[in-house]
C-alpha cells in the first residue's frame, strides 16, 4: 500500500465524529413541539448557510489524490472507511449500487466542500437524484432513466 494511503486512512479515522460532539451543543427549544419542528425544517431548507462536512470532520477534498493514484485495493479501504466516517457523523450517501467505485470515490471526496447540516437524531443524505436524468451526476447510472424511457 502507497504510504500516502496509508496517511489518508488514518486521517479518515481521526475523522470520525467525536463522541462528545453533541454534548456542549446547546439546543433551543420554544417549548413548542410543532414549533420545534418547524425551526428544524427550515435549517435544513437553508443547508446552503451550514459549514462544508469539511469542516465538521477536518478533512480537505484537495488532499486526496485523483482516482487513478490508488490501487483497486486501496481505492476499495478507502471507500469503505470514508463510508463509515460519513456514517459516524449521520451522513449517508444514495447512489446506485452499480456505480462505479472510482465515479462513488469521486462524488464522496465531493461532499467534503458541501454545506451540510449535521443532526443528532436521525440521518441526512445526499442525494445525487433531481428526478430529471437530463444533466445528472450519475449519467448513465441515474436510476430515472428506466422511468423516463417509458415515456
């Protein structure tokens, strides 16, 4: 394994979300459980004014090699690991399960510069379908496709 690989896996790591981390997070509530629920609604409809998960979990997109740097081995640790790492921290990712590992490599680096909204009940997705295969990210993986062919 590439020494630099083995750096990424052990940044991953440290990665994960501390323990602690909702603990001195302070929490409003009106008292109001509707009204709770909406201010909760709405900061995620307002995701776009969140820190990037870069900045949640301190790792950096530009850090990580093009695909092409890593072994089919290594790209397959990294994935998985990078997986957990996201799951550590509420995230998840909805991609078709035919993706390509270098094209899911590609998109998961990515989410690293996105706004993203960090829960402690629950989980948030990306989701990578607008319902439109027309200029999607997954192109030929896009799972609309067989909906708007029978068209």
């Amino acid at each position: 394994m590439h020494p630099y690989t083995k750096h990424l896996l052990d940044d991953i790591q440290k990665a994960f979300r501390p323990k602690d981390f909702f603990k001195g997070k302070k929490k409003e509530f009106s008292g109001d459980e509707l009204e709770d629920h909406f201010a909760d609604i709405e900061r995620w409809l307002n995701q776009d004014k969140e820190p990037t998960f870069g900045n949640y979990c301190g790792l950096k997109s530009e850090n990580f090699p093009p695909v092409d740097f890593y072994s089919l081995k290594e790209l397959k640790a990294l994935v998985k690991l990078f997986e957990q790492m996201m799951f550590s921290w509420n995230l998840s990712m909805d991609v078709p399960k035919n993706l390509p590992l270098d094209r899911k490599y590609k998109l998961m680096i990515a989410t690293l510069d996105e706004p993203t909204l960090i829960v402690e009940d629950g989980f948030v997705g990306f989701d990578y379908c607008t319902g439109n295969p027309e200029g999607c990210e997954l192109e030929e993986y896009c799972p609309c496709l067989k909906y708007w062919e029978e068209k």
